[in-house]
C-alpha cells in the first residue's frame, strides 16, 4: 500500500519591516489633524514646504532626514514612533532596548535608505540608523541636508564621499568614520561598486548648541537693526 508523502511545509512568510509611502504621510497627516493645524501652520513651524507637505502626506514623495526631521519637531512625534512598525508599542526608554537582525524598519528616502533601529523607544537622545547609500552624485544645492544636532557615520562596507556646502569633501572607506555638525549642509555619494552600507546616528540639539543658538540670534537681530 502506498504511503502518500507529506507535503513540505510551506517557507513562513518573513514579516515586512519596511515603512512605505503612504503608511508614513497617513502617519504625518494623522499628527497634523490631532492639532487642528492647516498645512501652511506646519509649513510655518516646520520650515517645509506647503508642496511637499501634502505630496508627503499623500504618500507621494519621499523625505530626507531634514524635512521628516523638521516635521517630527514640528509635530512633537518622536522620530522612532513616526518609524516604528504598525502595532508596535513605543514608549519612552525605561531599560535595555534590542533590535534584532533584519527586524529594524526601513524607509526609502531620496538618496538614501534608512532603517532606523530601536523604534520602540521614544525620547531618545540619538537616533540610530544603517543606511544604503544610493546617490552617486550631487545635483544641486537642494541634495543637501541639514538638521539640528551632531552625526556620526562609520561605514560597514564599500565606499562614500560626504560632501559639505563649503566646498569640503571627505572620502571615507569601509572602516572609516565621520563625526561633525549636521547644521552644516551635507550629502553622501556613493563611490564603489556596490552600494555603500553605513552605521550612523544623529543626536537631537544639545544644551550647549541651543544656548549658544539662542544667544547668537539677539546679536544677529542687533547687528540687522544696526545695518
């Protein structure tokens, strides 16, 4: 008598950890509604533009860490509950905080790839990330970025230029890192064959940039009256 084979049991599926479009600008649309604000109030708050505002919130446009930084400030959403999975709990960091291989959520931005790591907890003082390197040249002046806080890159494999608006380039390899100010603007290229793979983390304002922003600005609005 025959014995009939048991099927092989089919692979399980690998859950998505990827964040799309039009997960995140629902995300960002659901945060503008709760404060009752217009799109040019967060325009205004934010430094975005109306355009890219709404085509974020209509899942058309991917950002750059400069603008959905901007608009998590703006919004006061944590940058990893803006990231975090659908489902997942996030709350402000009480212990140790794991993120497993490959489990980390991803989100395609304009010339860059974020996964950004330990979303499940908010209030963070860094933001950590890796991230792929796509861009392979700089358009223009709008391919630089430039946020509150300090970065920091290491670079896990192939190779990059971070480019700064001042005319400096630093060429980093595999092993290689970078430390500076992210006020500055700054974009990467990608330079080797294979797309560059970096760790990075970018820290929120410090106490000592703000005080020293604060105290600049009445100077500059004193030498403006004075000119």
């Amino acid at each position: 008598m025959a014995v009939a084979k048991k099927a092989p049991a089919a692979p399980a599926a690998v859950p998505s950890h990827t964040l799309d479009r039009k997960t995140f600008g629902r995300r960002l649309r659901s945060a503008r509604k709760k404060f009752g604000w217009t799109l040019a109030e967060v325009a205004e708050r934010s430094g975005v533009s109306i355009p890219t505002i709404s085509r974020a919130e209509r899942g058309q446009l991917a950002l750059g860490y400069e603008n959905f930084s901007a608009l998590a400030n703006a919004l006061r959403i944590d940058i990893g509950a803006l990231f975090s999975e659908a489902g997942a709990q996030v709350t402000h960091l009480q212990g140790p905080v794991v993120t497993r291989a490959g489990e980390g959520v991803t989100y395609r931005g304009l010339a860059f790839s974020y996964e950004f790591l330990a979303t499940q907890a908010a209030g963070k003082q860094m933001s950590p990330i890796l991230g792929t390197v796509h861009a392979r040249t700089v358009q223009g002046p709008e391919d630089y970025e430039r946020h509150e806080g300090e970065e920091f890159v290491y670079v896990l494999s192939g190779g990059l230029e971070v480019h700064f608006e001042d005319g400096r380039t630093v060429k980093l390899a595999k092993g290689d890192s970078l430390y500076f100010d992210s006020r500055i603007g700054h974009a990467y290229t990608c330079t080797s064959r294979q797309l560059a793979r970096v760790l990075g983390a970018c820290t929120q304002e410090s106490d000592a940039m703000r005080s020293a922003r604060e105290s600049e600005t009445p100077r500059k609005r004193a030498g403006a009256a004075r000119a």
